[in-house]
C-alpha cells in the first residue's frame, strides 16, 4: 500500500489510529478525578506532540541515516516561523501559504548553512551548525527588530494588509484558518466523567505529521536512504571509491532542515505569535534528546521521544507541592513531608531532573532508544518462548532404548 512493504504499512496505519484516537488515549482519567492532573489530551498539548513529532522526524533524517549531529536545527524552526507569520500579515490568514513559505524559506537556509557547515565532520560540523543557530538568534532578538519584533516578537494584527484575504472580502479577522475553519476551533464530548476534546488545529497538524512520516519511510527504504546509512557507516571508505558523498549529505541536511522549518510553519499556524527564543540552543537540544530517547534511525521513536518530553513539559511542570501535600495527604504528618520534599525535587521547575533521569537510564540500559528497548524485549520474549517449547517438546520425547548386543 502507498508503495510500502508489509511491516511499513502497518506501522503508518497504527501511527494514523494513534494520533486519530489521541483525545480519547490522552486521557484515560475522569475529569473530576485527582489523577486528572496526568490528562494529556487539550488541544495545546496534543498540537505540541504532532508537530515536535515532524521536527524530530526530520532531525532524524540527517543523524540517524547520515550520522551527522547538528546542534543549530533550532534556526530553521525559527526561520520557518518567521516565513509563516510574514506570509499570514502581508497574505493570508490561510494556513495553506505560511506553511508552503516555511518549507521553501527553511529550505533555502538550510541550503545555505549545509554548504558552509558540511565542509568539516564530526564535532567541527556539531559546533558550526550550533554557531550558525545562536547568530541566527541574536540577529532576530536585537538585529533584525524591524522583521522579527525583536524580544516581543511577532503576531497578527487587525492592521495588517492581508493582501489576498482582503481581495476576497474576508471578514478581517486575525485567527488562522483553513478556508474559514478556524485552527483554535474545538468541540467537546462529555461522557460519564469524561472529557473528549476534538480541535481542527489538531487534525491539521495530525494530517501534516502522518504525510510527513510517510515520506520519511519512503526515504528510509529508497536507495537514497541507502546512500545516506553507507555515510555513516564509513564515509571515507566511499571516497576512496570515487563516490562524492557530499550532494547526499547536504540533500538529506536541507530536507531536514524543510522538516524543521514545517514544524515552524505549523506552530504559527496554532498559535500565531513568533519570538526569537525558537531559535535558543536550547530548543536544538531540545530535538536532540528527543531523538535519542526515542531511538536513534528508527523511523516511530522520534514521534515518540517528542511526545515524552512534550508530555513531561507540560504535566510533571504543573504539579506543585501543593498538589503534592493534597495526594500524600493520607500518610503520617513527618514521613508525608519527607515524601512531598524529595517529589517536589523531580516535579514543578524540577521537572527537567526527571527528564535528565529518563536520559541516563536510556543511554545507559538502552542505547537504541525506547523503541530498541522494546524490539529488545520482544526478541527476549520470543526467544524465551521458544526455548521453553523446545524443552517441553524435548521432554515429552522418548528416549531411545537400547538393544542388547548378541
């Protein structure tokens, strides 16, 4: 199906079931309940794990395939932004544009910045990406003010032209739209304590990042792809044979960088408010981990990375002592403090202690990511499986008598 083995069509079916059935997966909790706190599924929420699943994605185009580590993939989730929200003033509030501008504008930069930077390798090529990416900061918070806001950023404004909207007697509002269904439109279910949140910024998003992993599939099984796993495994090696391995490693460092600058494009799209701080090392970090977490050159753990830490962002941030002091409530004064003193330490403005925990267990106990971690596990069960059937076979086998000999 769509050009894909088996195995890849099932895992883009269970991807587009995941991400249709996310209201309803994101929150296994009653509304009214105290355990409502780990509910993940609010529209601001949801929108955050399908598009830092698309910047993941295509992050893990360029170093899982390629090996090459960048660190200033922030940029092009900066540029691209900016692009959209420029294309939505002067435009249309239509999102169909701005995110068209990111892809082609984020596009352009990367090529840009891959040239200069896939000059050198390893470390050397880490540093450059990341120096391009805090020059790439500074002129958007202090440089470029007339174009960027400077420190206050960017937004919509009744003000603005909008030449084409304007044109087609558009009612002049400043909400994104697709074809007048606004972005932040959403409907609620109710059903026996429960909250079902259903938002069409979502669904957008969600439609975007299932086209998204699509190709990265068709990328991941092309001879392309191929290419790109050669380069990693042992880029000298090609040169040696004549193969010139830079046109691959800049093509696959400006799609990624075309990733980037769609996930860009996509948050304008559900929020339109653009600052400088998308562009911060610490959001190219940010993609790395997520990366790494997930599992390195698979093609689900990127998604999944993302959603772990957009998740922890979100939920463990907001769990305040208070809320603490409120579950632990039931146990002895003296033994409750001790246990909301040591809680309060991982969760709130500690959150990233967690995080920083999450990622040495990983690195440590699975070096290929959550997902290693559970193709590990599987191929244990199975093999255990099997060998306790061989055993069972084995002893319900008779053993062979012995003739006397005459």
């Amino acid at each position: 199906m769509f050009g894909l083995n088996r195995g890849d069509t099932l895992l883009l079916l269970l991807v587009a079931i995941l991400t249709a059935l996310a209201p309803f997966l994101l929150n296994p909790f009653p509304e009214g309940s105290s355990l409502a706190q780990f509910n993940g599924g609010y529209p601001d929420l949801m929108q955050r794990f399908v598009i830092f699943g698309i910047f993941a994605i295509g992050f893990n185009i360029l170093f899982g395939l390629t090996g090459y580590l960048s660190f200033g993939h922030a940029a092009f989730l900066g540029v691209g932004s900016y692009a959209a929200i420029w294309m939505m003033k002067l435009l249309t509030m239509n999102v169909i544009p701005a995110i068209i501008l990111s892809v082609i504008v984020a596009g352009l930069f990367s090529l840009l910045v891959g040239y200069i930077s896939l000059r050198r390798s390893g470390i050397y090529f880490s540093i450059l990406t990341l120096a391009f990416a805090q020059m790439s900061y500074a002129l958007a918070y202090s440089v470029l003010t007339p174009i960027t806001g400077g420190e206050t950023g960017l937004q919509p404004k009744l003000s603005d032209p909008r030449v084409l909207d304007t044109m087609l007697g558009a009612d002049g509002t400043s909400r994104a739209n697709l074809f007048g269904l606004e972005m932040g439109q959403s409907w609620q279910m109710d059903w026996n304590g429960w909250v079902f949140t259903f938002n069409t910024g979502y669904y957008v998003a969600a439609f975007v990042m299932l086209i998204a992993f699509y190709l990265s599939i068709r990328i991941f099984r092309s001879p392309f792809g191929l290419m790109l796993r050669a380069v990693k495994t042992n880029q000298n090696r090609l040169n040696y044979t004549g193969v010139n391995t830079k046109p691959y490693t800049l093509a696959a460092f400006v799609i990624s960088g075309m990733y980037a600058g769609l996930a860009g494009g996509l948050l304008v799209a559900m929020d339109t408010q653009v600052g400088p701080e998308r562009m911060f090392w610490t959001a190219s970090g940010e993609v790395v981990l997520m990366t790494i977490l997930g599992g390195v050159g698979t093609l689900i753990g990127p998604v999944l990375g993302a959603g772990l830490i957009k998740y922890m962002e979100n939920i463990l941030s907001k769990i305040n002592e208070g809320l603490l002091e409120k579950w632990f409530a039931f146990m002895p004064e003296t033994a409750g403090d001790i246990v909301v003193t040591v809680l309060a330490l991982f969760t709130g403005k500690g959150w990233h202690l967690t995080l920083g925990l999450i990622f040495m267990l990983v690195v440590i106990f699975l070096p290929g990511g959550l997902v290693g971690g559970l193709i590990q596990g599987g191929r244990r069960m199975f093999r255990t499986g099997d060998r306790s059937a061989d055993r069972k076979v084995k002893s319900n086998q008779t053993p062979p008598t012995s003739t006397p000999v005459e």
